[in-house]
C-alpha cells in the first residue's frame, strides 16, 4: 500500500496542519515505508510465539503487605517553601 500526497493532504487538513509541498513529499514518502513495513510484519506467523510484558523472564517478587508508622507529617512539610497548618500551599494554576 501506498500513501499518495492527496491523502496526506486530506490527513493535513484534517488534523489542521499545512504543509508545503516538499514536507508533502517526504511525508510521502515516509509513511508509504512505515506501511509497507508494518505488512511484512503482519506476515510473519508468530502462532507458536508467547506474548511478553518483558524481555526479561522473571516474575514480580511479593512482599509483605505491612503497615508502618507513617506520623512523618512534620518532615515533610519541613521540604516546602510554603505551607499553612498541616497543608503544602501551591500557587493558582485554574482561572
């Protein structure tokens, strides 16, 4: 399959984006290559191949769920640079 440059204008226009005529090429060009890469991929048969989460084959380690003391208030509101009661004062980011 082959990108034409009347469907990267089309997809231009759509996205709102211009585009001159030499980026129109390239972009062409590029994503005909991106296309008929992804066909040989799809023609690989990979039936016998397991999905991986992770290249390495190791398993998540558990750990005990434990509850700790957690009273740290004071520590951490020693790192802001401003704070009111026991709150982090932030500047207003909303209108």
């Amino acid at each position: 399959m082959s990108i034409d440059k009347e469907t990267i204008k089309h997809i231009s226009k759509l996205a709102r984006i211009s585009l001159d005529d030499k980026k129109i090429d390239n972009l062409s060009k590029d994503l005909s290559s991106i296309i008929k890469f992804i066909e040989k991929l799809n023609k690989l048969n990979t039936d016998d191949i397991k999905p991986l989460t992770s290249i390495i084959d190791a398993s998540l380690k558990y750990r005990k769920d434990e509850i700790l003391e957690g009273k740290i208030r004071e520590q951490i509101l020693k790192n802001s640079p401003e704070k009111t009661d026991e709150f982090f004062v932030v500047p207003k980011v909303v209108e």
